[in-house]
C-alpha cells in the first residue's frame, strides 16, 4: 500500500497520530476520530486493509526513533498540524517468565515502554499547533 493514497488535507481539520492503529483497539480509535473529521495518521508494522478518506498510514516500528522522527515528519508534511497523538501500540507476550527469552522481553519494552517515549518526544518537539505561525519549535 502507497502510504500517499491519502485525500490532500484541509489544515483547518484537527490531525492525529495513532500508534497500532491498523486493528484492534488503535483501529477503533482511528473509526472514531475520522467519524469526527480528523485528520488520522496510522504509525504501524502491518498495513491496514484498506485506507479510507483522511487516513495516512506510515510503515512504523514505534520502537526505532528514526522511523518515528521519519514518521511524525510525513504526517506533518501532509495534514500541516498535529494536536493529539494516541499511543495505543502494545504488545504482551502470554508466556511465564522463566520461559521468556530476553529478545522477547526486549521487544516488549522496545513496543510499550520506547515506542510510546519516542512518539511522545517526536510529537513534543513540534511548535503546538504546527500550523500557528507564532509558535516556535522547543529547544
Ligand atoms: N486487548 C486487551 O484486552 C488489552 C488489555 C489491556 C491493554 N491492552 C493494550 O491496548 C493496546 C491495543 O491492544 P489490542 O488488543 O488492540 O492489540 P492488537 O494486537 O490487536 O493490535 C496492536 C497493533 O499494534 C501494532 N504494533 C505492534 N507492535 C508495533 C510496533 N513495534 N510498532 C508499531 N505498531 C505496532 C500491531 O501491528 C497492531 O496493529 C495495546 O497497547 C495493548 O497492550 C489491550
């Protein structure tokens, strides 16, 4: 799926990011904030099945920081603004612990606990509203 099949934007209209929004729980979220004319940027590993207007998904491993710089960069670029982000990727592995191999706690930490510090800092580190011309990046 070409991550640019997306209606070009109305800046008027509010942007978010939601992290594991191509099902489950982030999907809901995503139905949602479109059902009330967001613009919805979708950072995830899995391709959603179908793109529906005012949705941007952006191939996203929540875990790698330069994906997620890359990724809060894109979403910029398309919607000129973002004023929430939902961090909803998660993973859990069922298994008891003495079972759990430390590349499989790793990658629950890198998931849960990294990919919602990295979206967070990306999202942060933008003027809030992008599209206000009055305000500046952090430094
Ligand atoms: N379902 C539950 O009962 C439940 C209970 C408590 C908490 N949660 C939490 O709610 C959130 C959503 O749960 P769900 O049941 O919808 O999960 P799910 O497994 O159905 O969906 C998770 C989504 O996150 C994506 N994802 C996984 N790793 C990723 C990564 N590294 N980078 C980007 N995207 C990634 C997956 O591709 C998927 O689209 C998770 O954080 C989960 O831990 C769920």
């Amino acid at each position: 799926m070409n991550s640019t099949f997306y209606r070009p934007s109305d800046e008027r209209r509010r942007a978010a990011i939601a992290t594991g929004g191509t099902r489950g729980i982030g999907k809901a979220i995503v139905d949602q904030l479109l059902e009330a004319d967001w613009n919805v940027a979708v950072f995830d590993i899995e391709e959603p099945k179908a793109l529906p207007p005012n949705q941007l998904f952006v191939r996203c491993d929540v875990a790698s920081e330069t994906e997620v710089a890359e990724a809060v960069d894109k979403t910029v670029q398309a919607f000129g603004r973002l004023d929430a982000l939902v961090n909803n990727a998660g993973i859990g592995i069922n298994r008891p612990m003495e079972q759990l191999a430390m590349d499989e706690w790793n990658r629950v930490i890198g998931t849960n606990l990294t990919g919602t510090f990295l979206c967070a800092k990306h999202a942060a580190a933008l003027p809030f509203p992008v599209s206000q011309p009055s305000w500046r990046p952090r430094r």
